[in-house]
C-alpha cells in the first residue's frame, strides 16, 4: 500500500502479499471488506468447489469450478495452495495472484488456517495475519448469530477454532477484532508498516 506515490512508480515494484486467517467467525469477510476500501488494495480472488451464495459472481467472489475441474487444477500444479474446508475444496490459483502482484498492488489473500500454515511452510513471501475473535464465548455468539449453522456445526466450527487459535504465534501479527474500525487501522498500519520495510 504505497501511499502517495505516484501511480508510474507504483508500477515499477512488485506487490506484497497480505494473508489474512483466523477461525471462522473472527470476521476476515467484515474485515476484508473494509481493507478493500483502500485503492491500493486488491483482492486475489481463490476458487472453490461450494456452489455460489445468493449474490455471489464468478470470478469476482470466487472462481466456482467443479470437482472436476478443481482436481484438474491440483494435478497441473495451479494452485499456490489448496485445501478441503467444511467439506468443499478451495484454493488459490497462481496464475492471477502473480499477475496482481506483478501491477505493484497490496494483494490481500483470505484463506482458512491450513492453507495460511501451507504458504508458510513452502516459505512463500507474505505478512501473516492472523484474526482472532475478542473471547471463545464472543466466537460461539457471532457463530450462533449468524444462524446458518446447527449446533454441531457450531461445535465443530468451536472446536477447529480453538485448535487454530493454539497456532497463532507462527503468524507475523495476531489482530484482535473486538471493534472492526480498529482492528481495520490496525492492519492498515501492520501493512504501512512492512512494505516501508521491503
Ligand atoms: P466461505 O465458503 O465461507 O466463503 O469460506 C470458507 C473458508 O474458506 C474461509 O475461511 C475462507 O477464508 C477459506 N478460503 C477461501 N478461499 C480459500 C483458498 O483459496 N484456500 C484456503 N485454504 N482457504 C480458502
């Protein structure tokens, strides 16, 4: 996020990666979406098998594939990462991430815990962010709020986020959302931050 440069430079250097993780119901889609608010950030748009949301476009919130098509994607090695979470694949294509990175922009990738873990331990070049929720009894209430899930699924979803939670020092930076608009400037600072460093 170069800010106040001029757009030719901004060109001249590459991108950074920002990954954002946490459980689910920290709040990285509230989260990303007001980061995106930023010019100078974009999203890397990542692929699923789940079948779109009411409202959801191809290529824009997802890249929607089939199992078929998604497999085919594993095997020609087009995935930077890949994982199954709540029963459906997902993953970063390569391809469009590098060609962002290559526009100098801040490229904000929101991806679930083991595939943030999976670019850590291939050593890709990124800021680590990990999301967490204020309390455990907060997550269980913005779980149950969100009245999408049955009880065991909250309790599934409950227990993955405590295992995740455990492993929230491999990341460069843990932010707590317990206010949106301050958790938002305190990753934009994060972010100010390292790229005034590369
Ligand atoms: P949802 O289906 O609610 O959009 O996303 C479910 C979870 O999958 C979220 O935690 C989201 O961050 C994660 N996710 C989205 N894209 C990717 C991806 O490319 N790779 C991985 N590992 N997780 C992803």
């Amino acid at each position: 996020m170069r800010r106040g440069r001029e757009e030719s430079k901004v060109n001249e250097e590459r991108g950074s990666l920002v990954l954002l993780s946490g459980p689910s119901g920290a709040g990285k889609t509230s989260v990303c979406e007001r980061l995106l608010r930023t010019p100078e950030v974009v999203r890397a748009i990542t692929a699923t098998t789940r079948p779109p949301r009411p409202g959801e476009v191809d290529g824009e919130h997802y890249f929607f594939l089939d199992d078929a098509a998604f497999r085919e994607g594993i095997e020609g090695d087009r995935f930077l990462e890949w994982a199954e979470v709540h029963g459906r694949l997902y993953g970063t294509p390569r391809e469009p991430l590098e060609r962002q990175l290559d526009s100098g922009r801040t490229v904000l990738l929101s991806i679930d815990v083991q595939g943030a873990e999976a670019l850590m331990d291939r050593g890709v070049s990124a800021l680590y962010l990990f999301l967490e929720p204020p309390s455990i009894e907060e997550l269980r209430r913005r779980l149950e709020a969100r009245g999408s899930d049955d009880e065991a699924t909250i309790e599934l979803r409950m227990r993955n986020a405590l295992a995740e939670l455990a492993r929230k020092d491999r990341y460069d930076h843990s932010v707590v959302n317990d206010d949106l608009d301050r958790a938002v400037a305190e990753i934009l600072e994060l972010i100010q931050q390292a790229e005034e460093r590369t």
